[in-house]
C-alpha cells in the first residue's frame, strides 16, 4: 500500500493505492491547529487506508514553503516539521 497525504491549512487528505496507477477516494479530515494532535490524526487516517495492508512508501505535502537554512517548514502550524 502506497499513501499520499496533503496536509492543508484547513483541511487533510489522505489516500492510497495498490498499484500505484490510481488512488482510492481519500480520507478528507480538518487539520488540527495542535501539531501532536495533527501527527496523531494523520497517523489514524493512514491507518484507516492502509486497512490491514503493509504500507510501502508514504508521501506527504504540507502548507507553506521550506526554510533551505533551518531544514523546516515554514507554516506556521506546522514549523517544527524536519525535512
């Protein structure tokens, strides 16, 4: 199971595939303004979409441009991400 989530100001969509050619219709959730509660969420909806399977490969895009320097996001919810 491959998964693709896209984490919003407003909302996340997680979704994932079997085969990589198509994806199945995504979870779509609001993001939680709480970093913990976010990385909390995001891990249940992958749960919820790998749904027993084996997870291969996880790819995540998130709000906001990345500070080169600091090797972080800069979205203001969400900027102690490491990248």
């Amino acid at each position: 199971m491959n998964i693709v989530a896209d984490i919003g100001g407003t909302n996340m969509r997680v979704a994932g595939s079997s085969d990589t050619t198509r994806f199945d219709e995504p979870i779509i959730l609001g993001t939680p303004k709480e970093y913990d509660q976010g990385v909390v969420a995001l891990a249940e909806a992958m749960k919820n979409v790998a749904a027993s399977r084996m997870i291969e490969s996880v790819v995540i895009g998130i709000r906001g441009s990345v500070s080169r320097e600091k090797g972080r996001s800069n979205a203001p919810t969400y900027h102690s991400i490491c990248v």
